[in-house]
C-alpha cells in the first residue's frame, strides 16, 4: 500500500488564525509511527491572506483523534480560557 501525505482539513479563526491538519510521514527514523497526523497553528494576516509565524504544533495519531483535536485548537482560539465542555 502506497500512502501519500494530504491536507485532511484548514480552518481560519476569528481571520488572525489559521489552523491546518495534514498527514504527513515521519521524518524520525526510530521510535516513532511512520505516518502521523499534524496539526499547525499559524498567525494569519487577512489582509495579506497569508500565514505569519507558527504559533504551535500538535501531533495526533489516527484521522478522529485529528479532527478533535483540530476542532478543539480552533475553539480554544475562538473562545479563549473557556472549558473545551462548555
């Protein structure tokens, strides 16, 4: 089986975040899966309409887990100091 790295999802928050989630393998040679999902924050000008500094980066491991976590960054950035429940 060929895998193949891919853009599974990209958000804009609140148009000063972009939030992206691809499939990527690894380039870690030892101790680690091969192929991950990975899921960057980065400052987003609107009037540009590109990405500025990379705030942050989250790996997660199978395609739910990314998309919870994704969701969930993008509205911690939406909703700041709320509880990820409410």
């Amino acid at each position: 089986m060929i895998k193949k790295e891919y853009n599974l999802i990209q958000s804009y928050v609140l148009r000063k975040y972009c939030v992206s989630t691809a499939y990527r393998q690894s380039s870690a040679c030892v101790n680690s899966p091969p192929w991950y999902f990975e899921t960057i924050i980065w400052e987003w000008d609107e009037n540009k309409k590109e990405s500025g500094r990379m705030l942050n980066v989250v790996t997660s491991g199978f395609n739910k887990k990314a998309l919870d976590t994704h969701f969930g960054i993008c509205k911690s950035l939406a909703y700041p100091g709320k509880d990820k429940n409410d």
